[in-house]
C-alpha cells in the first residue's frame, strides 16, 4: 500500500524545492526536485529512497544550486 496521501507525503510535497513526489514499489520513492534545487548530498536533482521518512530526512540537505564559476578572460 502506498501512502501518497499520508501527512509526511503531503509535507514533503509542499516543500518548495519538491517538483513531485512519486512510489514505484519495488524501486522506492522518488522526490523530484524543482530546477534551480539539488541535494546537497548527492549532487542530484533527485533524491530516492525506500521511504518516506528517509526522503523526509534528505530534504534536510537540499540546497539552491550555485550558478557555475566562469573565469573570465582570453586565452
């Protein structure tokens, strides 16, 4: 049974870095994040895990993506 509409799969809906949230049985849950958000962790622009209190638990860690560095100048 999935818990799509559970409080905690509602908190972690709301967040505003979380695009949509998603549970593929066998493969976990799934939260995208919004573009210009990434999981600090992992690099990512997802984060995946077994469940939803662990998703909860990551979205501690998710952060605004930093623009890259250009150094400047010719070669």
């Amino acid at each position: 049974m999935t818990r799509m509409n559970s409080k905690l799969a509602q908190k972690i809906r709301a967040h505003p870095a979380v695009e949509s949230l998603e549970h593929e049985d066998e493969n976990g849950w799934w939260a995208y994040l919004r573009a210009g958000w990434i999981d600090g962790e992992s690099l990512c622009h997802v984060i995946r895990e077994d469940t939803l209190t662990e998703v909860s638990s990551k979205l501690r860690f998710v952060c605004r993506e930093q623009a890259p560095v250009t150094v400047g100048g010719a070669a």
